[in-house]
C-alpha cells in the first residue's frame, strides 16, 4: 500500500507541475470505465467476463507529436471455469481478480488534442481470486483440482499494450488492449503439481476526464 500510495502522490506532483508550464498538453485524467477478459488458457475451460475499471492517468508532453501517458488503475476481471459438482453436473464457477496497474506509455497524436495512439508496458499486481464458495468442492474438469485451490494465482504479471485515444482536450475516449505474458496460474502448478495455463487478454474501454 506504501508503494502504491508513493506512486499516486507522484503521479498527482508531476501532473501538476507540467500543468503549470503547458496547460494545453499536460494533464491529469480521472479514468473509468469497463473490460472484457478472456483467458487465454491450457488444460482447464474458461469462459471471459465482464469487469471495472478505475484510476488516475497524467498525460505529459514528451517531443514534438508525443506524448507520455502515466497510468495507475485499478481493475476487477471476471471469468467462469468449468466444474462439476459432487454429482458429476457441470457447473462454471464465477471468479474474479482484482488488482492494480502501472503503466507507461507513448502516445503519437495523429490531431493534437484529439487524436492519437497509445503503446507500451504495464505491470499488474494482483491478490487471491474471488469465487462462488458455495462450489468450492467442486472438480475443475480436465484436472484433479478443487474450485478453492484455484484461488491462489502469481501474484504478478506483464503485459504489453496497445490503444487508441479520442475525443476533446478535458473529455476523451480510450479503447485499449493487453495480453498478459506470464502464467496467471504458476503458484497454482507449483503449490499442486498441475500443469495448466492462463494468460489473460484484456480489453478496456475507458473514459477520461481531464483536468
């Protein structure tokens, strides 16, 4: 919570020493809006779902037609597993990961003040997934896995990014998309000598208000 806190107050100091010098290409945003995940996944089924997200962004003039865009936000990714129950029934079982994200991007604008692209990294920090617990007996189909032992994913990933940003110069749309490279489910081998995979794809639809 240190860090995160250290990162914001940072984010909130140079968002308001660039808009100090260049009120017309340095801002600060408040960002929210929704996400589409899909696991991208090996050895169990999994369906994407729909989530949130929130957060704070400060885009700063770089050079000529660039800009950096400084990202933290704060997203809940749903998805649902396939189950079976103590009967053999099929059953999916709702999850849900919620963490947050640091990202760093170029932005090119293609109409200064309304238009442009957005690349680069973002790191993600995560927690335990939420589940049905209802269901946490049940089987994960195609492996010998309960539901509950699911639940204690890494607790880190990386993902490139790619965007797309228009609008005004305080209100503006971003349409994003993110593909996690790391296995979101490597603690989960490593602590039951599963073999499976997970690397979740994410799209975001945001709206930012600048200020």
């Amino acid at each position: 919570m240190k860090q995160i806190a250290f990162l914001i107050t940072g984010l909130l100091s140079m968002a308001v020493s660039a808009q100090y010098d260049y009120k017309d290409s340095n801002m600060i945003g408040l960002i929210g809006g929704v996400n589409q995940t899909t696991m991208f996944s090996d050895g169990i089924d999994i369906k994407g779902g729909t989530g949130w997200n929130a957060g704070l962004s400060v885009r700063g003039n770089f050079y000529n037609n660039w800009d950096m865009v400084y990202t933290f936000q704060f997203s809940e990714n749903h998805f649902k597993v396939a189950t079976s129950n103590a009967i053999g029934v099929p059953q999916d079982v709702d999850y849900t990961m919620s963490g947050g994200q640091i990202s760093l991007q170029a932005s090119y604008k293609i109409i200064p003040r309304h238009l442009s692209i957005e690349f680069g990294p973002a790191l993600h920090f995560q927690g335990k997934l939420e589940y049905e617990r209802d269901k946490k007996g049940n089987i994960i189909i195609g492996t010998p896995l309960m539901a509950e032992q699911l639940r204690d994913i890494s607790k880190f990933n990386a993902s490139p990014c790619v965007g797309i940003t228009g609008g005004f110069l305080n209100f503006r749309a971003n349409i994003s998309y993110q593909y996690g490279v790391l296995n979101t489910f490597e603690k989960v081998n490593k602590d039951y000598g599963s073999h499976i995979s997970g690397h979740p794809g994410v799209l975001n639809a945001n709206l930012i208000l600048y200020f």
